[in-house]
C-alpha cells in the first residue's frame, strides 16, 4: 500500500514536469514501468499451498524456509508438509463462495467493499479539492499525501479495536466527511473547510479500502480465499466505475455515498470477527507440524493455535518457549498418519 502511495506521488511529479506537453507524452513516461512490473513478477515466491498440490514438497519447503529466514526465525527441524487436495468435493471456488456458510459473508464483502471503493474514487475524480487547492497539481498532491497517514494508522486501528470496528469506524468517518463537505458547499463555505472535508473524506476511504482486503482474506477458507478477495476487488472495481457517473448525473451525489456509507457500516457487523484469530478452515497440510485442527469458519476461537505459510515464522517467535511439537522422522516427506495426530 505505501507503493501506491509513492506512485502517486511520482505521478503527480512527472505530471506537473510534462504539464506543457501532451497527455500522451505522460503515458509515454510511465510505459517502462511495465518492463519492470513483468520482471518482478517472476520474482515473485510462488505459493507453497500450490506447490504441495503440484506435488512440488521440496519446492514448499524452500519457500517456508525463507519466509522463516525473513521473519528471522527458525522453521521446526524436520519441516514436515502434507499434500492437500487439490479441490473440495469437486466444487469450483467460485461456487464455494456461494455455499450456505460463507453465503452472507459474501454478500456483504461484495456491498462493503464496492462502496469503500466508490467513496474513494467519486472524492478522488471529483475537481473540488483541486478548485479549492487553486491547482490540479496541488489537490493531487493533497490527496495523496494525506493516504501515508491512513496506512500508518491502519494496522494499530484493526489491531486494537478488531477488523468489524476498525471498518465501522473508518466508514462512518468517510460518511460524516462527505455530509460535512455538503453542507459547506450547500451553505457556501470557506475553502479550508471544504478542503478538511475533502482530504477527511479520503482518509476514511483509502483506509476503509485496505481493510476491506484484510477482512476478505481472513474470512474465506483458504481453498477459495484467492477467489473471495478477487470477488470483493471486482465489486470495488464496479464501484469505481460508477462511482464518477453518479457523481455527474446525481442531484445530491455526497448524500447519496454518506448513505451508501452509512449502510456499508451497518451491514459489516454481518460478518464474523477475524481479528487475532485462526484463518478460517486452514487445511493440516499448509500448516507446521504440531498445530490443531482450525474449527469452522464461523467458530474460531483464540485459544486455538494454528499457523499458516504466511504466518508461520512470525508466530514462531512467540511460541518458541512453548513444548516443540511432534516432529515426523523424515523432513519434507508426508507423515505416517497416526492416531492422534492432526498433521
């Protein structure tokens, strides 16, 4: 997220630096940026959950090794990975979305975040701040400085007050901004108001983005997680493509996100807390040896101790004076299976 910052920034500096020339001699510019995006695709660690479904053990085993390495800790000796299935009871993963205990989870990722999604591009596309700021340049910059401090606060928000009241809270902050920023444009206001709204506004906004996509990720089990967060990404996406039409063609638009925002905080209190709690449904085979069984999606209590790939090396500095687990014989193998045994 603090790249999209920066790319932002470097967007409206090579703007400002063309501002004489065409607009294509900017997209001209930036096209390079490409070449670098394909390269650092490849570099890019693949999964180790689709390794073991390929059947690739080592390959996994490597790529746990070195989140370990990043994390600086140290993986369990032997690394004892399983190979998962590679489909749930032959149903796709999109279907999966659509069964009866993920149904309104999936709904409400969809509405939230097409609306988080839509606020921040109807204040984003909107020329007010620029008016207001006296430049497109100087609104552009406004807007995307004030985003640093939203990502710097987002982590210690969700941490501390859990995903459902950091999302409420950051979706009611954009609806009071937008009804702010009406009010002073109904009532003819100075501009340091309207620019407080405005820059309030997508504060709210970015940050309610961000944690739409933590949310996303944390609820759906992990067979149809790539397909949960890509659902909610394509109902923000739809939102952004409306979100300047009804600015254009609405009477009153800010009303009408203030409301949107107002019901996108009501309905996130439909979804379970994730917060400081297992990954729901985590199959035993991405997870370290020794670790229970994950319970169900919507029963995931703290006392239950599971971690996954991604999660693996950070939890293992908290757990290093706990008893080492059961370890199989052979690294890298498939344990005998064994009564008792969760792995």
């Amino acid at each position: 997220a603090y790249w999209w910052v920066m790319g932002l920034l470097l967007l409206v500096a090579s703007a400002y630096t063309l501002r004489s020339f065409s607009w294509r001699c900017l997209v001209l510019a930036h096209a390079p940026g490409l070449l670098v995006h394909l390269q650092l695709a490849r570099s890019l660690p693949e999964s180790p959950r689709f390794l073991l479904v390929a059947s690739q053990t080592e390959r996994a085993g490597v790529v746990l090794r070195r989140v370990f390495a990043a994390n600086r800790a140290a993986p369990p000796e032997p690394l004892c990975l399983q190979q998962p299935p590679a489909h749930d009871g032959g149903r796709s993963t999109i279907s999966q979305l659509w069964r009866r205990d993920l149904r309104r989870s999936t709904v409400v990722i969809g509405l939230t975040q097409g609306v988080c999604t839509m606020t921040f591009y109807a204040i984003t596309f909107d020329d007010r701040l620029n008016r207001l700021a006296g430049s497109l340049y100087t609104g552009a910059l406004l807007g995307a400085l004030v985003e640093l401090p939203a990502l710097v606060a987002l982590a210690p928000a969700t941490d501390s007050l859990g995903r459902r009241a950091a999302y409420t809270a950051f979706l009611l902050s954009a609806a009071a901004a937008l009804l702010s920023l009406h009010l002073c444009v109904a009532a003819g206001g100075g501009a340091p108001l309207a620019i407080t709204a405005v820059l309030a506004g997508r504060f709210a906004s970015v940050a309610a983005v961000n944690v739409a996509y933590i949310v996303a990720a944390e609820i759906f089990p992990t067979l149809c997680r790539n397909s949960g967060i890509g659902w909610g990404s394509g109902c923000g996406r739809l939102g952004a493509i409306l979100a300047p039409l009804i600015m254009t063609s609405a009477g009153a638009p800010l009303l009408l996100f203030a409301a949107l925002c107002l019901v996108a905080a009501a309905s996130v209190w439909a979804l379970p807390e994730s917060g400081g709690r297992v990954m729901p449904d985590v199959p035993c085979s991405e997870r370290v040896s020794g670790c229970k069984q994950a319970p169900s999606p919507l029963e995931s209590p703290r006392s239950t101790r599971c971690v996954s790939p991604i999660r693996a090396a950070t939890a293992a500095r908290t757990t290093a004076h706990r008893t080492p687990p059961r370890l199989a014989p052979a690294p890298l193998e498939p344990p005998a299976a064994e009564s008792g045994d969760s792995c």
